[in-house]
C-alpha cells in the first residue's frame, strides 16, 4: 500500500518505474528467446507488446524525456541496444541472419525465406540491393563479410561460378571416357547433359558472353577442344 507521506505524484512516479522494470524484464526474456535487443514493431513476449515498448523508449530518447538513469540501464544491460531505428533494423536483421546461417548452413537464404517470422530472405535481398546501388556502409559491409565466410553480394554470379564448375568437371570426365573433348549435344555423362553445356558454351563465346577467364580455363584445360562444332548432332 502507498505510504501515508505518498503524494499522488509518487504514486504516478512509481507506477512508472514498475512499468519500465517490467519491460525490462520482458526484454530480457526477449533476447533470451531470439538472440536480438531489437524487435518489430509489433512483437510480443509472454503477452507483452515488447515492440511497441521499445520503440516507445526510442521515441522518449529522441525527445529527451528518457532519464538518463533509463538510458545507461538499457544500453548497459543490453550491449546489442540501437537507439536509432535504421541501426536497430540492421542488427535485427544481421541478428537474424545468425540464426538462419545456425540452422541451415548457409548465409544465403532464398528470397521468400523466413526465420522466426522475419523475412530473412528479403532483408538479404535488401541489403545486396543497397550494395549495388552504394546504400551500404563500409562499415555494414564489412561486417556482413567478416562475420558470414560464405555470404555472396550477387549469388547469380555465384550460381553460374558453380553450374560452370560442374561442366568443366563433367567435361574432364567425359574427355577420360571418350577421348575427346568435343561432346555431341545429346551427349551425357553421368547423367549430366555435358553436350548441352558445352553447346551453351559455345553460343555464349559466339555473343560475346564467355569471360576471357573462363575462355582460357576451356582452352587450358582441354587442347582439343574446337569452338566451332558441325555436323556432330
């Protein structure tokens, strides 16, 4: 019960620390459950809106009606702590991305991909998007980079990088059991239609699409082969 000396304006003051303790303590409960001080807008935590409390405590800070008592609290009790809400979405996302990477071996998710809820995969595509157009700081992208070995800025360019491996790796099987290097384009090997990729090939260097890094690998790599093909249905 209030004490006999409580003036309402205590009792005001202290139903508002109890309120700041309890989303404390939701908080903490939060990034024990996700791994992230920074969650969405409309996130809950054992039925309490922790999202619309967090960006409630953003909101006093920017307007300097947050006690500077409350600040050092929340950012000492949680080193993953944004103030400003672009940096907070980053870490969540990156926080998130942690957790894909955990669970599925890769920190390349697919662009419809979701953990925990979050768009994982579009929030990647975000953030190459901004690589691409210069958005990203070199701060962030370093690190994206230091922290996630595998993470790749134009996973097209990985794809192809990986399909043409493949052939190349086909191609030398094929060579070892047919002596050429020059595939028929219905050709298989291992049930790998290497007579179609070496056709692609082909057409490629004929549009001016082949690399001259790759050009040189096939050359290198296999003395026979010919970049103009007749008559070998």
């Amino acid at each position: 019960m209030p004490g006999e000396h409580d003036t309402p304006t205590t009792g005001r003051s202290r139903a508002d620390d109890r309120r700041f303790d309890a989303g404390i303590a939701h908080m903490h409960r939060y990034v024990a459950a996700h791994g992230s001080s920074s969650p969405s807008r409309d996130a809950m935590i054992d039925g309490f809106p922790i999202g619309a409390w967090v960006d409630n405590r953003r909101t006093d800070y920017r307007r300097g009606r947050l006690p500077a008592e409350r600040a050092r609290r929340i950012e000492t009790e949680f080193p993953g702590w944004r103030w400003n809400v672009l940096d907070a979405a980053f870490a969540a996302g990156v926080a998130h991305l942690r957790r894909y990477a955990a669970t599925r071996g890769t920190s390349n998710p697919r662009q419809h991909d979701m953990i925990d809820g979050f768009p994982i995969g579009q929030w990647a595509a975000n953030r190459r998007a901004d690589y691409r157009k210069g958005r990203l700081s070199g701060d962030r992208i370093m690190l994206i980079e230091n922290e996630f070995a595998d993470w790749v800025w134009n996973p097209q360019d990985a794809a192809s990088a990986a399909a043409f491996e493949a052939g190349l790796a086909h191609l030398h099987r094929y060579r070892a059991v047919h002596g050429t290097s020059n595939p028929r384009q219905r050709d298989v090997i291992d049930g790998f239609p290497i007579g179609q990729w070496a056709a692609n090939r082909r057409a490629d260097y004929r549009k001016g699409r082949l690399s001259a890094e790759r050009i040189r690998r096939i050359e290198t790599k296999f003395a026979d082969w010919r970049w103009t093909m007749r008559n070998r249905s």
